[in-house]
C-alpha cells in the first residue's frame, strides 16, 4: 500500500518533466527531423530523402557560415571568460556583505531590460553618427566620424555583454565555495599568485568555468538578434540563415535540416569541450 | 398597445443590428494599412471587432502557411506573390465576386490584379494600395544617383544601402538593360540573367554601408546622413522628404518597379462576412483616403486620392512625371520555384568577400 502511494506521488512528480520533455522538445524534434529528409521536387511533390543534407555539405557556403558561427562562438566564450573570471574572483573572494551584493546586483541589472533595448543601445554608442565617434571627435582624437557598427567587432562585443552574466554567476557560485584557507596555506607554502591560481583556485573553478563556457557558448551560436543588428554586409550567422530558409525562402526542407545540423554538431562541440578539459557533463552540472 | 410595439421594435433593432453579423475581423497586413480611426470608425457602423497583425510579403506566407490557411480572416500580400503560394501551399481561398462592391474600384486595376491572381480559373485577390520602389536619394550629396546600377559609382563609396532581397535583383538586372519579367517563364534564362546581376552586386559589395532589413532602418540610415542613396519604398522617400527637403524619392531611369497588395481571404478563415465588409467599407473614398494619409501610398478606389493631403500629392508628382509613370514595372505573378534560384543567388551574394 505504501510502495503503491509512493510510486504514485513519484509518477507524480515524474508527470511535468515527462511532459515537457515529450511534448515540447521530443515530439517537435521528430517532426522537424521528418520534414528535414522530404526533399521538394515539385509543387506540393515530396520524396523522402537526404538531399537537404547533402545540399549543406556540397555547397560550401552554408558549411562555410556554420565553422564562422561555431569560431566565433568560441572566440566570444574565450573572450566572456577572460573577462568574467577576474570579475567573478573579485566579488566572490575580495568582497565582503554589502559591497558583494550590490556589485552581483550590478552584474544583472542590464538584465533587467530585453535583449532587443540592450542591442539597440549597442547601434546607438557604435554608428557613424553615435555616442562614441561623436565623443571622439569633440574631443579631436579623430578628425571625421568613424563607423564601429556592422563589422564582426561589432558582433563580438554585444555577444560578450549579452551573455557575461550567464558566464559570471557560475563562476562566483564555484570560487565562493572555495576555502579562504586553502589559499592562505599556498601562501604560507611559499606560493606565488600565479602558481596559487594554477594550482588551487583554477582546478577549483573549473566545473563552473566549464558550464559557463557550455551556457555561453550555446547562447551565442543560438543568438539571432545580435549579429542580425550589429552585423555588416559580410557578418553572415546560423540562425540568421535557418530563419531566410524558413521565412523568405519558404524552404522548410532546408531550413530544418540546417536546423538539425546546427544542433548536432554544436553537441560535439561542447562534447569535443569535455573530452578536452577533461570534464564531465554530470560533474560540471552537478557541482554549480 | 403602440407604446409596446415602439419597444419591441426598439429592443428588437438593438438586438439584432449588432447581434446579425458581429464579427471578431482577424486582419494579416502592412504598417500603416489599418489606422486606429478607420478601424474605430469600421467598428461602430458594423459591430465587428478588428483584430490587427502587421507583417510582409514573405512573413505572411509563411504564417498562413503553417496553418494551413488559419489564424487570419483576411490577408494582404502584394499580387505577384498569391499564384505561386496557392499552387504550393493552397493557404486561400477564392473571392466571392457578388460580396464585394465592385463600383468602388477603379475598373483597369481590378481587372488587371483578377488576371494576376487567377489560379484554375478562380480570382483569389482584389487590388488594395499599390505604390512602387526605386531610389531614395539625398540630391544635396548624391544628385547623380539615376537609376539602380549608379550606387555603385565610386562618388557614394560606403554610402550605400539596399536590401539582400529579390526587388534588388530585378531593379538591377532593368538597370543592366536586361529584362528579368521576360524571363520570368524561361528558368535557363532568367537563371543567365541572375548570373550576371550577381556578378555585378558582388563588385558592388564594398559600395555597401550595410544591407537594410526593415523600413525604419533605412529612414534612420537616411535621416542620419550615413547613407545618401538607397533602394527604397516611394513612401519612405516621401516621409524623410516631409523632414529633410534634401532626401526625395527618385524613379530610376529603367523604371520603378510597381507593386500592388491586395485583399485575400486566407482558406481557413472563419469571418469571410466581416472580411468582405472591411473590403467594401475600406475602398469607400473617404476611407481609402484617410489610409492614403497614414500609408502613404495610393489605392485602387475610384476618387480615392480625392481627399488626400496636397503635401502627399506634391511629393508624389515630384517624384513621377507621366514618363515616369508610364515607365513603371509591374511586378507579374512569380512562377512556383523562381524565388529558389533567387534566394541561391542572395546567398552567394551575400557570403562573396
């Protein structure tokens, strides 16, 4: 009686998960996978077939726009760490109480507002005529205005502000459970701070280093609205291309596949991540 | 005895003109096409309740599309792009002829957007606001730029802007002293002509500041002074004209290219009547003049320009002498499969360095 009850409240407690599962990304999947091997031969004709796959690897162009939008997702997680890691440091280990909480709430208040006013406020200090080449030459620096938007810059620095936070919150969950005392004992053993933060604060970091780098990661190669606005003529993205498949083109067959595509082999990245900083999936998503 | 007849036919009036045929009109179309006060003024004589979505061409095939034609009782994409659509998808479904009030439209251009829009023998659309795209040019800076292929003159190096889209190619490929609508039925050639319009946008491409998405954007790339000579929409040159005297709308030499957008009911629809009511009460003149006003391009009603701002039609004469108008190419109805090679095209394009 009481295994029945109990296996009932875990059935339960199952059901939401389950469903989520089933219905919002299981069930949309398979039917994205099957609309991706229909290929169109004629006005509402349809053969089942790996022609859209076979379209993305015979046409250089659209695997050549994937390795762009995978590098430069890479470049932006590089770039989010090296920025994020001194900031997480300072607030988790160099602050104490109040100065902590209000520079963590500083951290997200830009959160606050929608990605799409962030962006634009980006468009606003970078074009010919905003803040900053205005600024510039008011002060002299420059003698005519100078275009900082739609260039791949452009692109990189608003996918670092758009995804810094996802990268510092970890961070500091991890370096704050680090033991102040462990590196006062590195010192006390004669330590540099190079080596302490090689031997002791990295290795302690790095299951959040590592998730991250997998959230921000997946936040940039999945981001539309950033490079679509802050892009130039040459700054093609993924997404940007699936949504021309779907919307402009009418060619859902493609624009799935793509969409396939850009699922797996951004899977193996993030696999490829693990097997190379030796990390586990359930060790890195367990400990933060 | 008279007093309870009064009553009763006042409570029954009041019951039944609203309750007959009140609607909830589910409408798919353009900024600007619906205005606050004609869908207050639609709403008090008819009961019916407007329910407004703002789109494009592209966005609203594709909307339909993955309903199979619901979700909308009344959609307006231009009438080049319904054939192909309902041949592909079958997301409309035919006009009813005897429901609309035919009076209200100017005889040629209902006539020629029936035979555009005819599939299997139906008429699916009816004409609504037409207007053309060409070039929006500041003439203080940019006084040279006359026809399509002058954006890639070296005097407007970086001050350049157009739209990755297919208006480009074909504005291009005229510009070219090509004819891209000749071809339209013969996919080798119109495949030769997009072979040669790409090679010329690809040497163009350092020209470009940026390639434009959206309306607003190119009006603030314009207003701003960073792009002094853009394809564009008529209305947005005339806009920016209203508030730098400098920047004007100017039809290329090779001819604007012309487009009309129409009225067609979606397959799934569920309010056809409401529908129907819209299109009778927006082709009225007065109506079809205060839309006019707020989109401000023209529309197919019969004395429909008559109460539009003089300031609109100065602008629109400026920009169009009769030559010009006659010289206007509009868009034919694009074969199923075209817009495929097209968008190969755009890509390439747009990944050439």
């Amino acid at each position: 009686m009481t295994s029945d009850t109990s296996k009932l409240g875990f059935y339960l407690l199952l059901a939401p998960i389950f469903l989520w599962l089933v219905l919002l990304i299981i069930l949309p999947h398979i039917g994205l996978f099957m609309v991706s091997i229909s290929e169109k031969i004629g006005p509402r004709e349809y053969q089942t077939g790996f022609g859209n796959y076979a379209t993305f690897f015979g046409e250089p162009l659209y695997w050549r726009t994937f390795a762009r939008t995978a590098i430069m997702s890479i470049l932006a997680t590089a770039l989010t760490l090296i920025l994020g890691f001194p900031i997480a440091y300072y607030i988790a280990k160099l602050t104490r109480g109040r100065t902590k909480t209000t520079l963590f709430l500083m951290c997200m208040i830009p959160f606050w507002v929608s990605e799409l006013v962030r962006t634009f406020g980006w468009m606003i200090l970078l074009r010919e005529t905003g803040v900053i080449s205005t600024t510039l030459q008011s002060l002299g620096l420059i003698s005519g205005p100078v275009e900082l938007l739609y260039n791949d810059a452009a692109i990189m620095v608003g996918l670092v502000y758009t995804s810094i936070l996802f990268m510092i919150v970890p961070l500091v969950t991890t370096l704050d459970s680090l033991d102040d005392s462990l590196i006062e004992a590195g010192y006390d053993l004669g330590g540099t701070t190079t080596s302490i933060m090689r031997e002791i604060v990295i290795p302690h970091a790095m299951p959040g280093i590592v998730s991250g780098c997998i959230v921000v990661f997946m936040l940039s190669l999945g981001n539309y609205l950033t490079p679509i606005l802050l892009g130039g003529k040459d700054s093609l993205w993924f997404t940007g291309m699936i949504y021309t498949q779907f919307i402009t083109r009418f060619n859902w067959e493609f624009g799935s596949a793509l969409g396939f595509l850009l699922l797996a082999l951004s899977s193996a990245i993030v696999f490829l991540g693990l097997k190379m900083s030796r990390q586990s999936l359930s060790d890195t998503m367990g400990r933060t | 005895m008279k007093s309870t007849l009064v009553t009763s036919l006042v409570v029954a009036t009041a019951l039944a003109a609203p309750a007959a045929n009140a609607d909830t009109l589910r409408l798919l179309t353009w900024g600007g096409y619906a205005p606050e006060e004609v869908i207050a003024k639609f709403e008090a004589e008819t009961g019916h309740t407007v329910e407004v979505t703002t789109s494009n061409n592209e966005e609203m095939i594709a909307k339909l599309r993955a309903t199979n034609g619901g979700g909308f009782d009344l959609a307006q994409p231009s009438q080049d792009r319904i054939t192909s659509a309902q041949e592909e998808f079958g997301i409309y479904k035919p006009m009813d002829m005897s429901k609309v009030n035919a009076d209200l439209f100017i005889p040629s251009m209902l006539k020629a957007t029936a035979g555009n829009t005819t599939f299997e023998g139906e008429v699916y659309g009816l004409p609504h606001v037409w207007g053309t795209s060409g070039l929006v040019v500041n003439t203080a800076q940019a006084g040279d730029v006359q026809d399509y292929t002058d954006l890639c003159d070296a005097s407007v190096a970086g001050k350049v802007s157009y739209r990755l889209k297919r208006p480009t190619l074909i504005g291009f490929a005229y510009s070219m002293g090509l004819d891209p609508f000749a071809a339209y039925g013969d996919t080798a050639k119109y495949q030769d002509i997009l072979n040669q319009v790409e090679a010329k946008l690809t040497d163009c491409k350092p020209n470009v500041k940026t390639y434009w998405g959206g309306g607003d954007e190119i009006k603030n790339l314009l207003r701003s002074g960073e792009v002094v000579a853009s394809m564009a929409w008529d209305t947005g040159g005339w806009q920016l004209n209203a508030d730098n005297p400098d920047i004007t709308f100017v039809a290329p030499d090779s001819g604007a290219l012309g487009w009309i957008d129409t009225f067609v009911l979606p397959a799934r629809g569920r309010a056809d009547d409401a529908a129907y009511d819209w299109i009778n009460f927006v082709m009225r003149p007065d109506i079809a003049a205060m839309i006019t006003n707020t989109a401000g391009n023209f529309t197919a009603a019969v004395d429909g320009d008559a109460g539009v701002s003089a300031d609109l039609k100065a602008r629109y004469q400026g920009s169009f002498d009769q030559s010009a108008i006659d010289n206007i190419k509009w868009y034919p109805p694009v074969p199923a499969g075209l817009e495929a090679l097209e968008g190969a095209t755009l890509d390439r394009i747009n990944a050439a360095n």
